[in-house]
C-alpha cells in the first residue's frame, strides 16, 4: 500500500507534457506512470486528476514574510499557508525583519520558527551589512540559501553603500548573493526634483520617474561588475527595466550561469499606466515602469535571459498602503497568486505551459542547486501542484487568505485554479482545506 497516487493527470515536466500517474512513498516521488493503467495500484490517498495539469511544486526565491517584528502584516505561518493555496511548496524569505537576520543566532531563530509554523519548505538569506563580512563568511552553502545584499535603499544598517563593504561580500561569500540593485543617490536626486514641484504630494504617478532606470541599470551594472571581478555567483532580483537586459547572457542553460537574473510578477502583469487605477496599492521598488519595459522582461522569460519568476510578496496593512506617496511603504501580498497570474499569461499566448514551469519551479531549483525539488522526477521529494486550467474564479475578499487581508488582484478574474498542493508527500491543500498536521522542510543545497 503505498502513500499516494496522483492518477490520470497531464503531467508538465522538463520540456516534456505527457498523460500519466505518480506513485509517492514515504514523501518522495517513487514511480512515475507514462501512459500506463494505474488501475491495481493501491495506496492510501488517491487522487484522479483527469483533466487537470500536475506541476513540480513552485519555489519562490524571494519573500518577506515579516516574521519576528512585523506580525502585524504577516507571519510564516499565515503567508506560508497564502502560498500553498497558490501552488508554492518552498520558499526562499528575506533578512530585513525586527531584529535583521545579519548574523547566525537571529538566523537561526527564523528556522527554528518555520519548524513549527510552516506549511511550505523554507530557507531564509542571510543579511549583509557594511560590517558583517565574518558572518557571510561562516554561512553553510549546504543549509542556507544565500546572502541578501540591498545596493538600494532599505531599513536600518542594511544598506550596503560601502565600495570596500561590496568587493568583500563579492569576493568572499561562499554562496549565491542575491542584490536589491537601485542606486540610492539618483533616487535622492529625483526625489529632490519632485519635491521642489510638488512637496510631500507628489502623484505615485511619478514612482518610476523617481526609482528610474538609470538608477536600476546603475546598480544592476555595479553588481554585475563586481561578479565578474571576482568570478561571484551574483543572482539579481525583481529586474524592472529593459535596459537591464543587456547585462545578461541567454547562450547558456541557467544552471551553467554564474550571473542570473529574476523578474517578479507584479513587472510582468501591471505597467505604469495602472498607477491611476491601482494607486499606491501597487507601489513597488523597483518600481512597476513602462509598457514596453513590460514586454520586454516578457520576452526575456522566453529567450531566457531572465532565468526566474518569483513574487517578492511583501504584505502591508491597508491602512499603511492607503496613505500619501512619500508615507505609503513599497510592497504587496503576491504567493498565493503568482502562479495563476503566470498561468493567465500562457492563456492569453504570452508564454508557454513550459515557461511557468522551467521559471517558477526548475530553474530556481537548478540555481540554488536545491537539493532533490524543483522537478517531477523518481527518488525527489514529491513537491507538487495540481492546477485546472479551466475553473474561473475571482479574487474577493473573503477568499484572500494573506494576514493583511487584501490583493492588488482584487476584483481580477483568473482562469485557472490551483486544486492540490502536495508538500513532501502530504497533501497540504485541497480544494480550499488544509492538512495542518505536518509541517515543511528546512531546504537543502547540493553545494
């Protein structure tokens, strides 16, 4: 008798998309059935998914789930629960809580509460500062999976400004460095020239004249310098402008990339021309740009000079968002959205099934070298998502599920609807309930 047998499902793996069945013992993936009755296989969970597409489950490389210090937007167990409602079974959460995760003790409180809280498997970054280079140093690349530098600006001393600070942590962390990558002074520049006109009510409008291109490629170029200076596994998040572009290669398969690139979905769905309607409501930084900017991180999911697409969940209260440009925070809850967005843009012919798959469930195992995830393969951890492609639904209040009670997709109709998540093994949501008895993973890296 086995675990579980996910049967008659349209399985969407390595470029390859096929009618089969899984087997999963003991939370991995035992046996994969490519057009063969399942008919006499026995288990104690059985799931007919006729008609519905079986993903790899989802790895979000890039969340702040606030948790310690800002709990009154988020926690783990709220927005990990958010997540795989949306089909994320791993994600990957950011330094900048109460206290920074700048060094191993605080670090470690995080896993120890994602032990006990999370639904989803975990792993947090560890937060560079100007001053702590012998923290970076002590990282394990087999237990943590990455350090966060913010070339841009952020809360508190994590601002790493300091040229000398930089060819340190470029030269000297012995794992991935992912970069915030905005050059603080021309947005202080710009922000000097639009208060001169307008004051503190200057209209969101002009966010992305102020966060600019010039000051993401200014960055972007700095870190993608210092990578190359010092041979560094640079991974560059939530890309924003067209420009940017030109800084990476699409000649090789992302896992053979020492550089690599992400884009989050709130840069792929809104443009510039959505400030009217949305407000501050999608106030990000980078900021959300032009159209053409747009199509153009688009068009990189498919030629593969972006190599990830992640969500940069970032929960605020309403009453925070509801509040004039200067004073309203950046950010927005995306997880337990992201992938039917993506999946809405396969529908409209934007990109393929395999794209959604390869950017939001392979390729960010294949770069942070996860350890046995990412794929629908015999012996990994059966991490997976059952998704209808043909079940419409609308985002409404009552069926948000992130602590902060509100979606910059409110009102959004989507045609595809995630009916199963399944976390090593066990099934985690089903048709809107969950299974709360087993909790996630801390991930792993093959490093």
């Amino acid at each position: 008798m086995y675990s579980l047998l996910i049967k008659n499902v349209i399985l969407v793996n390595e470029e390859d998309q096929f009618t089969g069945s899984v087997i999963v013992q003991d939370g991995r993936i035992l046996k994969i059935l490519k057009e063969e009755n399942p008919s006499k296989v026995e288990a104690h969970i059985t799931i007919d998914g006729t008609g519905k597409y079986l993903l790899p489950g989802v790895i979000d490389d890039q969340v702040h789930f606030r948790d310690p210090g800002l709990t009154h937007k988020a926690d783990i167990y709220t927005e990990a629960k958010a997540a795989v409602a949306g089909g994320i079974t791993s994600f990957m959460e950011m330094p900048n809580t109460i206290p920074q995760a700048t060094n191993h003790d605080l670090l470690e409180e995080k896993y120890s509460a994602a032990a006990l809280k999370s639904l989803a498997n975990y792993s947090f970054y560890l937060g560079a500062t100007n001053e702590n280079i012998e923290e970076i140093k002590r990282v394990d690349p087999n237990k943590v999976c990455g350090i966060k530098v913010f070339m841009g600006s952020s809360t508190g001393n994590m601002l790493v400004d300091n040229k000398d600070s930089l060819s340190r942590i470029f030269s000297e962390s012995p794992v991935l460095i992912a970069t915030h990558c905005e050059d603080e002074e021309t947005i202080q520049k710009n922000t000097i020239l639009y208060k001169e006109t307008y004051g503190e009510d200057v209209p969101i409008k002009f966010h992305p004249k102020i966060r600019n291109e010039e000051a993401c490629y200014k960055s972007s170029s700095l870190a993608v310098e210092l990578a190359k200076k010092y041979n560094s596994r640079l991974h560059i998040l939530h890309l924003s402008t067209a420009k940017e572009l030109e800084l990476f290669d699409n000649t090789l398969p992302s896992k053979d990339k020492n550089i690599t690139a992400e884009v989050c979905v709130h840069h792929v769905w809104f443009s510039e021309e959505d400030y009217d309607k949305y407000g501050t409501h999608i106030k990000w930084n980078p900021a959300i740009k032009t159209i053409h900017d747009r199509e153009a991180l688009i068009a990189a999911i498919k030629n593969n000079k972006i190599d990830v697409v992640a969500t940069d969940h970032a929960p605020h209260t309403l009453d925070e968002k509801s509040n004039t440009y200067f004073k309203a925070p950046s950010g927005g809850p995306l997880v337990q959205h992201s992938l039917v967005a993506m999946l809405e843009l396969y529908h409209t012919n934007k990109i393929s099934l395999h794209d959604v798959v390869n950017k939001m469930c392979h390729t960010p195992a294949d770069i942070f070298q996860v350890k046995d995830r990412g794929y629908i393969r015999e012996g990994y951890y059966a991490d997976l998502v059952l998704v209808d492609l043909n079940s419409p639904w609308e985002v409404v209040k009552d069926n948000i599920l992130y602590k902060c009670g509100w979606s910059p997709f409110e009102g959004q109709q989507f045609k595809s609807r995630v009916t199963h998540t399944i976390v090593n093994g066990n099934v985690v949501y089903e048709e809107g309930k969950f299974n709360e008895a087993i909790k996630g993973q801390r991930l792993l890296f093959d490093r």
